[in-house]
C-alpha cells in the first residue's frame, strides 16, 4: 500500500449504474464535445501565451475533469485537480474562481518539478460545480540557483524556485494582483510568466463556460451518466483488449537513470515487478505494479513524487505503454488513457527515501530522469511477459538551451525540448524525433534567430543514431547552433551514459551528446547534466539526441531496407556492413548503390550468435556496471 494516505475523493461513479443507460449517441457527442472543449482551450493558450516554451514549443496540456476528479479526456496526461479539492471546499467555489499550485510535494503527485505551473477552474451549473477544466505547463522561470529553474546539482527543493501550494488566483473573476506580483517578481522572465499565467486562466475560464453550455443544452444528470460511461467504456476495453494480451504471471525487470548531478555517475535503479492478476482473484484482474527494488532517493534532483494518491498521477502517465498491446497500430491510436484505466492497476510504493518516494525537501527538477525511464521499464517487463512483442526504448525528451544578453543587451533564456528517436517495433521501424509530450514541437528557426543572438546552421537527422534491429530504432536530431555573441549552455538530459536499450536481439541506440566547437580548436564535450558552460562568439554547439533500441536481430534484416537507410543517410555504409552484415556495390553518387547478395549471406553467417541477453543496453553499462555485459534481469 502506499504511505501517503489518499485523498479524501476514491474512484467512485457518478450514477448508480455508472452510465449503462446513457445514450450511446449522446455519449458520443459529448465525448466529442470534451475533445473539442479541451483542444478550443490549447488553441487559445498557444495563441496567446508570450514564453516560447508554451507558445512555440507548446510544452503544455489542458485536461477537463468531473466533480469527482476523475479525468475524462484522453488525449493526454494531465495534472491533477485533487490537490484544489482537498484545500478548498468544492461546495464554496464561485464562477470565475482560478485557482493555481506548482508545489511538488503538495501536488498529489500531478506536478513534478515547479517550472509546472497549474492552473484549475471550476465549472457550474445550476449554482452547483460540476466539472473542472484545467491547465499546466512547462515555464520559462519561476526563480531559483539558474535560469531556468532547473540547477542540474540542487540538493534542496529550495534552490529550484519559488514553491506556491494551492491558491485561489482569482476570486470569482477578480485576479489576486498580490500573488501575481509574488511570481513574477522571483521570475527572471516576469514579462513571459505575467502574459502565460493569462492566458491560461483565460483559457480555461472559457473552456469552463464551453462546458456550462452542455450541461445547461443536456441537463446534469445526463451529462454525468455519459461521463460515467466514457470512464466505464475504457475500463471494460482495457480490459478485454489490454490486459488479454498478458499471461497471468509475475515478471521484474530494471532499468537505470546514470547520474543526480551531485555524485558520480551510477546506476540509479528503478525497478517493477509486474504481476498479472487471474480474472477470478478476489480483488479483481488488474496489473500490480511493486516498485521494491527502487534505489534510494538521490542527492540530486532525479527524484519524482510518485507514491501519492494511490499512484493516481503515475498510472495515468505509465498506461500509455500498454496500449502497444492492441491488436493493430490503428487500434492503438483510438484507445484513450482516462480515469477508466485506475482501477485496473495497482501501484506498491517502496517506504519513504526512495526515487519514487522521496521525502521533503529532496529537489526534483530533473525528475524526467525517473518517470521516462520508467516508461521503458513497465515496457520492458511487459516485454518479458509476452515474448518481446513491445517497442524498444526511446528517450524522447531532455532540455538544452543557452542564455545570457543579446546583442542588445538584454537578458535572453532560450530553452528547448528536442526529441529524439523511439524504438523499434516487432511489426515495424521506429519513428524519428519524436517527442514525448503530444503536439510538442521543437523551435522554429525563423524565430529563434529573429530573437536570439544565435544561428541555426544545420538541423537534421543523426546518421546511425537508431539502434540496429531486424526494425530499427529511429533516428534523433543533429542541431548546429553557432553562437554570435558569448553566452552559456545548458543542459538537463540522460541517457549520455547508458543508451536506449535494445530488445529482442535488437542493438541499443547511440546515446545523448553535445560537443562544442566540433573540429575546432576548442572542442569539448560538455555534460549532460550543465549549467553554465561557456560559449564563445563564433563557436559552434552541436547536439545529438538519442536514437531508439533496435527490435530484433539486425541481421535479420531485410538488405534491400539497408540500402534504403544509407540512400535516405539514416545509416551509413560503414554501419551497413558493421551493424546489419549487409556488403554494399555501387555509389550514392549516381544512384546505383544496391547490395551483393552472395557476399552479405557470407558475411551474415560469419557473425557469432547474438547475445543471450533478451536485452542490450549498449556499452555504456559495462562502464557503470563494473565490466557487466547485462543486468541478471535482463535474462528470460
């Protein structure tokens, strides 16, 4: 069980038959209607937001809840209204009430490092609140050690910026000027914060009214039976599609953030053992998810908040990763992850001082670290369970940028959140630079140059950085930026170390990097973890994201897909033959490039027998491991 004690609102249902006479069609439309509602309040925070974080990056989400704090959309994750809930009474909210939280640790669980702004409104009808629309996003600044709010090597909460618990912002219309003027005033960026923090307030108060017209059009108690029956809907399809696929069994399997910021680089392990209930147990069938194992919680800021609430923010976020399971990829996009998926998993939280369960005032700003590693490592176990049929690892965020003063002379932070390559499938390649916030994007060219003291030279694919695989990991970004005027460099990115793993006979990707002056007289790799490397005008940053595991035996491969890679520059013709066995004839030149058929059989049956590891974590972990080629849990 877990040791925080769950908020005072269980998964509960809104009608006594939780929706099973609500009109199919009318569920429909108001399932339609929520998407709508929720995609009008995006829309409007892009379009008016100031940071280039939320406005060009578009690193945010909007959600709309019930009153019983039950997420309803499923497009997204997305914070959680539980923490406005316990602090103020629902019974004397007021229309046009904001209310606003970044604080980790009273959170609940939905925000994970104070950048995080969230932002709650209220929804009535008939006088009564019915529903919540809420926003959060990624900031620019909220204060602290280093722009940006994220000090790769805090040891404190305290260091990363300014802690607000819930708030009413604005008072039944009226802003609170008083705390506004506190925020902005411990931003580096209070012209961005001020004109974000409005716009989403506005924003949602708008989506909040959307939802008030279909309430007052349907009526409450018939707009409550479709929500139950959207909730009820995705619990029964889970169940049928999702967990079907499962073998009843238990499985662990672990993976590894390297390094806090703090002490040397090491194997910060998170670790689940899956359990896969019968449909006869008395508890019921679900997924049981045991996170013993966990290492202790670091001296840096790697930590997460994961255990409070149930897990209630945790299993929203993890459940994307099963739905791989579905019977096509088509499938797979139409399945939501809504509060229908809470009941079937259940999270065991090891006792406080962990990863997952770190005890105030452990810092927590790069706690990506943890929960997109544990993505790969509830796929991973899951792997095991059904003989490999899921993707290979992707890492798919890590933070960069630069700052200082423009050629103006005023302080600038730009900051951005690349993507990188996701891993390989049993049915087919990854994708490349992709990212793992939703319609996240990386920055536009025109814009960054327009505002920043910087050049964007190349920006394309990284050759070789997908893991070799019978399907291969796609490929991240190669970003040149040459600086024209002094600045710093930051970085918040793992995966420098130990590289996105591999499954199946499938190779691990090529991991994180970041070079300055590349072939100059200056060149150095710079840490993944900086805050304040220096750059010079003239010196050229290249960055390399990660690229996806490999699934399968790369000489299984089909060698007429490898001359594609090398033709596209997504593999070269020295990985062609060193990864893939496959002996390339012709030119890239003039177009002839083909394969020797013989020759590859040749070369392919030469090669020794693959690893009888299930996984490869690439030779970054020998590194960490003390010479160790794989993890005992990496055997099947």
């Amino acid at each position: 069980m877990s040791r925080r004690a769950p908020t005072q609102f269980p998964f509960g249902h809104l009608t006594a038959d939780a929706g099973a006479s609500a009109d199919p069609v009318l569920v429909e439309i108001v399932q339609g209607s929520l998407a709508s509602v929720e995609m009008e309040v995006e829309t409007a925070i892009g379009r008016t937001s100031r940071s280039p974080m939320i406005r060009d990056a578009h690193d945010f989400r909007a959600g709309i809840h019930d009153r019983l704090l039950r997420k309803l959309t499923g497009r997204s994750y997305s914070a959680l209204v539980h923490p406005v809930a316990r602090d103020f009474l629902i019974e004397e909210m007021r229309e046009g009430d904001v209310f606003f939280h970044n604080d980790v640790y009273r959170s609940e669980g939905g925000i994970g490092h104070l950048p995080d702004l969230c932002v709650t409104v209220p929804v009535f009808s008939g006088g009564r609140v019915v529903a919540f629309v809420q926003a959060f996003g990624h900031h620019d600044d909220i204060g602290g050690a280093v722009p940006g709010s994220m000090p790769s090597n805090a040891t404190s909460v305290f260091e990363e910026g300014l802690m607000v618990p819930p708030i009413r912002l604005w008072d039944a219309g009226v802003p609170n000027r008083a705390a506004l003027s506190i925020m902005t005033r411990n931003s580096r960026m209070p012209e961005s914060l001020a004109a974000d923090l409005d716009a989403e307030c506005s924003a949602c108060l708008m989506g909040a009214r959307r939802l008030g017209e279909l309430f007052d059009r349907y009526g409450v108690e018939t707009v409550e039976s479709c929500f139950d029956a959207i909730i009820s809907r995705t619990t029964d399809t889970y169940r049928r599609e999702i967990l079907g696929k499962i073998p009843v069994g238990t499985w662990t399997w672990e993976d590894y953030a390297e390094h806090d910021g703090v002490d040397d680089p090491q194997l910060h392990t998170q670790r689940i053992t899956l359990t896969r209930t019968p449909a006869d147990d008395p508890e019921g069938e679900r997924l049981i998810l045991d996170f013993d194992g966990t290492s202790p919680q670091a001296k840096g800021p790697i930590n997460h908040c994961g255990d409070y609430s149930d897990g209630v923010f945790l299993k929203k976020w993890l459940a994307p990763i099963l739905r791989n399971l579905a019977d096509s990829p088509e499938r797979m996009a139409e399945l939501d992850v809504n509060e229908g998926i809470v009941p079937l998993i259940e999270m065991r939280f090891p006792e406080p001082g962990t990863l997952l369960t770190p005890v105030f005032p452990a810092p927590t700003n790069a706690r990506t670290f943890v929960i997109l590693r544990l993505l790969g490592v509830l796929a991973g176990v899951v792997a095991k369970a059904v003989d490999g049929n899921m993707p290979a690892d992707q890492e798919t965020i890590r933070y960069t940028g630069v700052y200082g003063e423009d050629l103006e002379g005023r302080p600038y932070l730009m900051r951005e959140v690349l993507g990188g390559g996701s891993g390989g499938r049993y049915y087919a390649d990854g994708e490349d630079t992709i990212h793992v916030v939703p319609d996240s994007r990386n920055l536009p060219t025109e814009f960054t140059e327009a505002r920043f003291p910087f050049r964007v030279e190349a920006l394309t694919l990284a050759t070789d950085s997908g893991g070799a695989g019978r399907f291969r990991g796609g490929l991240g970004y190669e970003k040149h930026i040459r600086m024209l005027k002094d600045g710093h460099f930051m970085s918040i990115a793992d995966r420098s170390i130990l590289a996105c793993w591999g499954v199946k006979g499938g190779h691990a990707g090529r991991p994180f990097e970041v070079t300055i002056d590349p072939g100059g007289p200056n060149e150095r790799e710079v840490d993944a973890l900086a805050d304040a490397e220096e750059i010079k005008a003239g010196e050229v940053v290249r960055i390399r994201t990660t690229g996806g595991g490999g699934w399968g035996n790369p000489l299984d491969r089909d060698p007429a897909l490898v001359v594609r890679d090398v033709v596209w520059r997504k593999v070269s013709p020295e990985a062609a033959l060193a990864s893939y066995g496959v002996v390339l004839t012709g030119s890239l030149d003039d177009d002839s490039l083909s394969y020797d058929e013989a020759a590859t059989v040749a070369e392919r049956a030469s090669r020794p027998e693959p690893s009888e590891a299930f996984f490869d974590r690439g030779p970054g972990y020998a590194e960490l491991a003390s010479g160790a080629a794989y993890a005992e849990v990496d055997l099947v």
